[in-house]
C-alpha cells in the first residue's frame, strides 16, 4: 500500500521502524476521556517481537483484500497520532467497506480525526474502487458521530442488537457515504 498524504497527515502502513514511536504514542495518552477511550495503556512486556507480529498480520489482511491498516503521522514531526482501517464487506455488485478511525486521546480536538476519515474515504474510493463506505458508531459516541458527520457522511439507520460488546448485543448509527459518481468501477 502506497502512502497516502492529506493537509497534515502522512497515512501509511506500520513498518518495523514504527516501533519505538508506537510505544511512545501509547504510553503519552492521557487517562480515560469516556468509555470508549482505552486511556493510558501499559506497553511494558509488548516486545519488537510482538509488533512484528502485529504488522504480518495485517500484511495478511491486506493481501486477503479483508482489512487495511493506515497508520497516522503528523506530516511536520513524525508523531504517530493514531490509525485508521478500512474492512472491505463487498466486492461484486456492492463494493462495499466499513471505516474505522482511531486517534491517541492526547490528539484530541485538533480536527486530526476528520481529516483522517476524509482522507480514509479518498483511499476508499480512488485506490480500493469501493462505492459504499460506512461508519458503524455506538448511539452514544458523540464525538464519532460528529467526526462522520463533518468528514462528509449522512446518517441512515440504527441497526438494532448489532454487535456484542462487553457482554451483550449493542445498537449502533450507520452513517454512510458513497462514490458520487454513477458508472461501475
């Protein structure tokens, strides 16, 4: 996967070299904002070893056309910020994918996840030809509803009982957006 630059942000895969930034970024986080912010996160034990292994396997995904991994560096300093991923649903008629973004909380309010996911959605459709490009987001993740809704994505549904998280069967808003053109890829 070739990179991909945005405004302010250079997106790539994770390479070996990433290491030693990961376990900064990790371990610069800031306590727990809500529920679904994991906060600070212990690094102590994930050894060079493990992020290899981490990064075959998404390698692998790639490969399989499953999942792809972008990890989000600020073009002026290098500084790992977060990641965004990309699971390809659909091939054939539906072109279809589901966008995932992720940012270090200490990043947090400086329009960096935004421009990731407008920046996920040109990879989408420009490089990977999908047409369709959703957000599956908790009801009550205020701030990624807001990060869908400013990169450019309308809501369409509530999908009832949808994914089970911590024990039961979770609601989530899908907010969508698709190609603009009408011509099959």
């Amino acid at each position: 996967m070739e990179p991909f630059f945005t405004e302010r942000l250079v997106m790539r895969p994770y390479t070996l070299n990433d290491y030693e930034e990961y376990i900064r970024q990790m371990e610069r986080r800031k306590p727990s904002q809500h529920q679904y912010d994991e906060g600070y996160i212990d690094m102590k034990g994930f050894t060079k070893e493990m992020f290899q292994e981490k990064l075959d396997r998404f390698q692998r995904w790639a490969e399989d056309d499953h999942v792809y991994v972008w990890a989000l560096f600020k073009k002026e300093n290098g500084e790992l910020i977060g990641h965004t991923d990309l699971m390809v649903l659909s091939r054939g008629d539906t072109q279809w994918g589901v966008a995932g973004y992720a940012l270090h909380n200490q990043f947090w309010g400086e329009g960096f996840g935004t421009e990731a996911l407008k920046g996920l959605t040109d990879i989408a459709f420009e490089r990977l030809k999908l047409h369709r490009l959703e957000a599956q987001i908790n009801l009550d993740n205020g701030a990624s509803i807001k990060t869908a809704k400013r990169s450019g994505f309308e809501y369409e549904c509530v999908r009832k009982n949808f994914l089970f998280e911590n024990g039961c069967w979770t609601d989530h808003v899908i907010y969508v957006k698709t190609k603009t053109e009408t011509s099959a890829v």
